[in-house]
C-alpha cells in the first residue's frame, strides 16, 4: 500500500507542478519526436521512474471492429505502399460468439503477459491505477499449404488488438494497429488451436510493446542526464 501511495503522490505532485526543473521532464520534443503534452510527459517520467509501484487494470469492456472489407483495403494500401490500422473501421456493436471468445483469449493472455513483464495487474479499478483499454479485430483467410507437397486450401484465423493506456482519463501511451500479416505453419491445424495461437502471440506482442514505450522513457532519461 505504502508503495502504490508513494507512486501516486508522485505523479500528482508532477502533474500539479509543471514548471519543474530537470533534465528530460521540461524538455521539448523535437520535430521528429511524438507531441505529447506536458502533462502526459510527466506521467510517462514517473511511470518509468516507479514501474514496480504501478498497478495496471485491464478494462473488460472491449472495443470490437468489423474487418470483414480488410482484405480490400490492403490491397489497396499495398498500391499505395501504405500501412492499415484496422481501428479505421467501423466499430462492431454486436460481436458474434466466435469473435468475444477469441478476444477472451487474447484477454487472458494480455494480462499474463503484462505480469511476465513486470507490471502488476489488478483484478479491480483503482484511483491511481493505470487502465488499459483493449480494440479488437479478427477475420479469416484463406492460406495455402503445402502438405508432402500437396496444396492445400486452409481457412486461417487472423487477430488484432490494440491498447491504449490511460492515466485519471489521460492517455499516457498507446501500442500500434497497424495490420500485420501473421505468419502461419506450414501444418494443418484445427481451429481451435490457430484461434489459441494467434491470440497468444496477438496479446504477448501488444503486452511487450507497452513494456517497450515504458523504456524507452526510461531510456531518454538516461540519455537526457
């Protein structure tokens, strides 16, 4: 408790005094750097600062998005040499059974990996948590296989998520939706284990890239000194 009071006085008194001095915390962005407020700066700066004090809570309520048209509009980025983020679709407000159990899974794993990189989750929201809201996507594919050299035509599950984490209504930080194209095994699987799979290495990728934003604070700081 002692911990976690220490780690939101410390971001409030940071928040509430702006004018700091210090190295990278008043330090404008270069024009090549991310635009973040000042604000969101600082809470970045403690976060990286206090990572083993910060709690993390997982939202429930899970942004769907239909991407039954991606398979269009990458070909179109492709002519473009543009990248797809599959939140420019349209939201979905009614998530079939297959797609919540799949984003069930990715929530699963998310939260594993969030505590296998060393932020804690809790079960319950808090004042000084910080609080990951997940969007999600999957769609199916055809893919074609090779088994002893026979070609075969396999539906393939494909999966996306993104999160945005969020400080007292703040956004701190916020993980990539571009569209990767998954790469699958050259076996036939069932579909419960491609649906297993892919929400694995979905949530383990989105997990590592917020543990990837907090240092690279944390490395900037260094670097600022």
């Amino acid at each position: 408790m002692n911990a976690l009071l220490k780690f939101a006085g410390a971001i409030a008194a940071l928040v509430a005094t702006l004018g700091l001095t210090g190295c990278a915390i008043n330090q404008k962005p270069s024009s090549t750097e991310e635009q973040v407020s000042e604000e969101v700066r600082n809470i970045r700066v403690m976060l990286a600062q206090n990572t083993q004090e910060s709690q993390w809570y997982v939202d429930e309520r899970i942004d769907y998005y239909d991407v039954s048209e991606i398979k269009d509009a990458l070909a179109e980025a492709g002519k473009k040499d543009e990248k797809l983020n599959f939140t420019r679709f349209p939201k979905l407000s009614n998530p079939s059974p297959t797609t919540i159990a799949i984003a069930d899974l990715v929530m699963k794993n998310f939260k594993k990996n969030l505590n296998e990189n060393g932020l804690k989750v809790v079960g319950v929201p808090c004042d000084s948590c910080l609080v990951v809201k997940i969007e999600f996507a999957h769609y199916e594919r055809e893919v074609l296989k090779f088994i002893l050299f026979i070609p075969v035509w396999q539906k393939a599950i494909a999966v996306m998520a993104k999160a945005n984490v969020f400080y007292h209504g703040k956004m701190v930080f916020e993980t990539s939706g571009t569209w990767e194209r998954q790469q699958f095994k050259g076996v036939v699987e069932s579909r419960a284990s491609q649906e297993e799979r892919a929400a694995a290495a979905t949530a383990q990728r989105v997990a590592e890239e917020i543990a990837g934003l907090i240092a690279k604070t944390r490395q900037q700081l260094l670097v600022a000194r």
